[in-house]
C-alpha cells in the first residue's frame, strides 16, 4: 500500500522507503544514565527510532538531556516520547524530540475536549516539524466508541480515522498510525479496515505494526511475527516494533529480520542465532495461511514448534494465554522475573488467559480479555485482577506469584 512518506529526522517512514525497525526503552526516564546507556545499546543493535517514556511534565527535561548527550555521543537515531492521557506533557516533549506517540481520545474524558486539545497539540507538532503517531491500543479505546461500535476491529479503525481526518483538516501530514492489540485476529483485522479506510478517503498515512503484550520467549516472537508478516505481505505495514518482556536490545533483530524479509530493502544485518531464525522463519512462513484460514494444520515435524504457532495464529491452544507488557519507564517492579514465575507455576494450565503488566495507569485496560491479571502498582507492590475487578490489592511483590496461583486455582474447575 502506497503511503505518504513521513520524515522522522534522518529516517524515512512510508512511501518508498524500506521497513523501519524500532524498538522502546524500559528504564526510568528520570534515570538518565540508564536511558543513555540503553539507547546506545538498542541504537547499536540496528534500532532505527527509539521511544521513551514520559510519564511526567518533569520528564520532559531528562528527554532533553539523554537526546542532547546521545547526539554528542554521534548517534542520529530520533527518538520518540510516549505519553499517555496528558496533552500538557505531549505539547512538551513536542518541542524537544522528533516524534511524539500519543492516543488522542486519552486526553480528556469529554469527547470534544480531547479534540481541542489535539488540536493545540497538532499546532506545535506543526510549528516545530514534529512528527506523531497517532496509537491507539485494542485495550484503550474511548467509552464514547466502544458503546457505539463494541470493542472490536472496526472500532479501532474508526477511532483511529477520526484523528486521521483531523489531522488531513488542519493540513497536518506528519502522521503515522498504530492499531495494536494482543489478539492476533483482532490486530490483523483492524490494521486492514484501517488501510481500506484510509485508501477510501484518500489520506494513507504510513502504519505502526505491533502486537501488544506479546510476551517473551518463542511465544513473543512467534506471535508478533506471525501477525506483522501477514499484514506485510499484503504491503501493509511501514515501521515495526516488536515488543517483548525482554531487555528491549533483544527486540532489534527480530524486528530486523521481518524488515528484510519484507523489504523493499536496505538489507540491515541480523544478529540471530540458527535456532531464532528457524523459528521466525517458521512463524513467518506458516503465519498468514492459519490466520488466513487456508489451512488447519502445518506440515511440521517439530510438535512444540507447531503447537506454539498454531496458538500464536489461535488456531489450536494447547497452553495458557499469556499476556504480558514489555514494561518501561513506568515499571516499579521486576517484571521480566515477574512473568517468568508465573509462567512457571500456570503453564499445565488451560484455557486461561493470564496478563502481567508493569504498571496500574496501563495495565489494566492494555490487559483486554484476560481470566487473571498481575498488574504493578508502585514501588514493589502488585494489585491481582479477576478479568477487570482488583480483588487483592497491595501485595508485596514477594508474595504476589504464590497468590496469583491461589486465585487461579481457586476459580478451575473441581
Ligand atoms: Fe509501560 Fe507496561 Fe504500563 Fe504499558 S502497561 S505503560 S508498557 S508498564
């Protein structure tokens, strides 16, 4: 799909560029040398945008600082701030890097307000050459679309449309869109009527691939590249992240790996090992003609290989439904150990869909359809979920896992 193309720094996004690898950082913004560190490493690993988090106005300031150190260092990458709810700390960080990813409806719960404060956000993205991107999550649509449309794909891309349309109003061009969701169907299906309507109305901004809370392991890379690669095929598709509960360098060559397969490239290096890029390939190969309802089955021998791709494309479940956040800035707890242990104490399980997200302010809406969720609540401590109630509150980190199994065993069946 022929799209604009969008100018982020030195970085082309859409049009005839080729696919654009990124990835986001999960330290504490605050923490500058942390976030410095680690935007080298990712920037080393082949990242070609970085995002990071502001959670705060205050925020803004340690932003400026780790891009004008990470310039000093010689690195071009552009970075992009992440905000959520806050138009205040959006117009911000508008100023002071290059791309600004926002969920517009998020800023006010009154409709019209939101759009009056995106449109004094367009203003200054417009005034300073700073690019958005307009993102918005399966878990986080606004009630006013979700009671009109339900939550579903068609909700998404119309929700999404809506800021398109304003943004082509105000003559605003330096746009990029995401529709992520941890359901692979549900991710596929609305980035499509997204481009449908985009094409329709003859504004096609570049897209944002990404399937949330994809977890970690071979399950997180499976399941995102067998989502990305099937809107990929199909020409759908411009910069891809992909996102695991992992140190955020190990996203890179995943992400790497689907930009060269899919071109047009620019082929970047890859630093995989056989058994990962088997597994990609795998994913990728197999991928779209599951989701696609081509086939039932695959033709593979490997039977842990096939089960966790037939799962990924929801094919056949053989195991729990994990979702779970990469985290970033505004994780208080440890969650990549966090996740593991839980894994570890549910994987006999079945069908159960269980969510571990690293903070309270996202969590619980990213965390979508999920029987139980593990969700960070502050410095150490844990808030469980019963599908969308809090029903323990406060848990110390330490005890947390222990009464997660509790409450799961406690809701199976005799
Ligand atoms: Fe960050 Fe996870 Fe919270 Fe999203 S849900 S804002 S990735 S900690």
């Amino acid at each position: 799909m022929k799209t604009l193309p969008v100018k982020v720094g030195p970085v082309t996004i859409g049009g005839d560029a080729p696919i654009v690898p990124q990835t986001m950082l999960n330290t504490r913004t605050t923490n500058i040398e942390a976030t410095l560190a680690q935007a080298v490493k990712v920037a080393d690993a082949g990242a070609q945008l970085i995002r990071i988090t502001v959670p705060a106005l205050s925020d803004v300031d340690c932003l400026a600082t780790v891009r004008r150190r990470f310039r000093a260092l010689g690195y071009e990458v552009p970075l992009v701030a992440d905000v959520h709810f806050s138009s205040e700390i959006a117009i911000a960080a508008a100023k002071v890097v290059e791309k600004v990813r926002i969920n517009p409806g998020n800023f006010h719960p009154d409709h019209q307000k939101a759009r009056e404060r995106f449109a004094e956000f367009l203003a200054v993205c417009k005034e300073h050459g700073t690019v958005i991107r307009v993102g918005l999550n399966h878990g986080s649509l606004g009630r006013y679309i979700v009671d009109q449309y339900g939550n579903t794909p068609q909700a998404m891309a119309l929700a999404a449309m809506e800021w398109v349309r304003m943004c082509a109003d105000a003559s605003f061009y330096n746009v990029v869109v995401s529709l992520k969701a941890s359901n692979t169907v549900v991710m596929i299906e609305a980035y499509r009527e997204l481009a449908r309507m985009m094409q329709e109305e003859g504004v096609v901004f570049p897209l944002h691939l990404g399937v949330t809370e994809a977890g970690n392991g071979d399950s997180g890379r499976i399941k995102s590249c067998v989502a990305i690669s099937t809107l990929l095929q199909e020409g759908i598709g411009n910069t891809i992240r992909v996102s695991l509960t992992e140190p955020p360098e190990n996203e890179v060559p995943v992400a790497i790996y689907l930009a060269n397969r899919y071109g047009p490239a620019e082929v970047l290096p890859m630093n995989l090992s056989e058994r990962e890029e088997a597994i990609l390939k795998a994913a990728c190969d197999w991928g779209a003609p599951l989701l696609n309802h081509e086939m039932d089955d695959i033709p593979l021998e490997d039977e842990y290989l096939k089960n966790e791709i037939l799962q990924a494309c929801r094919r056949r479940f053989y195991k729990p439904e994990y979702i779970a956040c990469p985290g970033c800035g505004r994780t208080l707890y440890n969650l990549q150990e966090a996740f593991e242990a839980v894994k570890a104490r549910t994987s006999h399980l079945q069908n159960v869909v269980i969510a571990v997200m690293g903070c309270i302010v996202n969590g619980p809406g990213e965390m979508a359809d999920a029987d139980y969720g593990y969700v960070g609540e502050g410095a150490g401590k844990v808030t469980l979920y019963k599908g969308k109630e809090p029903v323990l509150r406060h848990i110390p980190e330490a005890e947390a896992v222990d009464r997660l199994v509790e409450l799961i065993q406690a809701g199976q069946p005799e």
